[in-house]
C-alpha cells in the first residue's frame, strides 16, 4: 500500500526533516508513527497524500508514483492523476477542518458531493457513515454543538464516507482525554478490521502500547521499526 524508497524531505530555509528513509506498509496494516514535536511524523503524511513532495527519493502510494528522483529529471504526480488517487484515501486532520455553517450530514455530504456522487448514492452512505462513529441522532446538528471528541469523530467520518483503501490519521486524538481517545482509536481498529490500512501519529505512548501494531518512529530524519 505504502513504499518509500531512499525518501528525503529538506525544506527551502535548509531544515532536513527526512533523511534517506525506507518503508514498506502492506495493505491491511495498522501502522502507528511515532516520535517527539517535529520530529517529522507529519510531513511523512504530507507525502502520502501529495500535500508535499520529497526532495529526493521514491514515494508509491496504492501503486502510484507521487514522485522519484530516479530518472534524469524528478517526477512530480499531475494534479489529476493526485485527484484522483485522493479519491481513494482518507485523511484526518487534529484540527478537524470541519465546514462551522453545515450541519454533520452535511459536513460527510459535502466530500462525496465533491467527487460528483449521486444524491441517492450520498444519502445511501450517509447513515451508516455516522453510525460508525457514533453520530447518527446527533446528524442535524452543527459542528459547534459538539464537544471535541464528537468533532473529531465527525471529522473522522467524513475522512472514511469514501470507503478509502488507506486512512491518513495526523495526530486524531492529540486533543481528546484518554476516554475520547479510546474511543477514536476503536473506530481505527474496526476500520482496520474490514481492511483498511491505517496510518497513525501519536505521541500518547499509553494509546500505542495499549492498541499492539506496529509502530515505527522518526528520530533524527530516520525511521525506526520499534514493533
């Protein structure tokens, strides 16, 4: 699902965030993405789904190339083609980035409604998509009537109403108490269960050791495979 290749990331004022990093994440996984503020676990992301790009390197996402350095000249993904490979995976953000004048049906209708889906097909979804995380009497509500954990299972709702292939979860439950995060890390694992890849930061070391997959960190620009 996942494959980086000799991957370095350096930003234009010179900071080096990734040094020559290896990763293989199979299809399936459940992958937590461990290290301290900075360390990097973001812009790792931030690869994957093409809102940065490496500066060396290979990075393969579902068996697309979003960039190599390989050949005589970087490869860089089109817009379309990272359009269109979005459209299969998920992305949760600790911010929750959630629409303030919509209400949460809305919110998970907008993604859809985004890649062109019918109104029957949207409606057909939405249901089941807020039962997942918990919201379903709660779907004619706006975003500010929620306490931050039903945020961030709405934002994690909407991250999944497209059925991805892999979920991209930044940090979901740096913000939440210990029974919220419980909670959104459940909704993780259940994911995971009908086989959806997961790729997780966290910095809460009760959450990683608690759940038991494997867990790789960044420390220094490099990876670690720690379990």
């Amino acid at each position: 699902m996942v494959s980086l290749r000799g991957v370095s990331k350096v930003f234009p004022n010179g900071n080096l965030v990734l040094r020559d990093v290896d990763l293989e994440v199979r299809r399936g996984e459940f992958v937590f993405v461990t290290g301290v503020s900075g360390a990097g676990k973001s812009t790792l992301l931030r690869l994957l789904y093409g809102a940065d790009q490496a500066t060396q390197g290979t990075v393969m996402v579902d068996r697309v190339c979003l960039f190599s350095s390989e050949g005589h000249r970087p490869y860089r993904i089109p817009p379309r083609p990272l359009a269109m490979l979005r459209r299969r995976l998920g992305v949760v953000f600790q911010d929750y980035r959630l629409l303030a004048n919509r209400t949460l049906a809305e919110n998970v209708a907008f993604v859809l409604r985004a890649q062109g889906l019918s109104p029957a097909e949207i409606r057909r979804r939405i249901g089941p998509t807020l039962k997942m995380v918990g919201l379903t009497e709660k779907r004619d509500r706006f975003p500010h009537e929620l306490s931050g954990g039903e945020q961030q299972r709405l934002s994690l709702a909407r991250a999944i109403v497209n059925m991805p292939v892999l979920l991209l979860a930044d940090e979901p439950t740096g913000n939440l108490d210990p029974e919220n995060s419980l909670l959104v890390l459940q909704i993780l694992e259940r994911l995971n269960s009908f086989g959806v890849t997961i790729m997780m930061t966290s910095h809460d070391p009760y959450l990683v050791e608690r759940a038991g997959h494997r867990v790789v960190r960044v420390e220094g620009g490099r990876l670690y495979d720690m379990r």
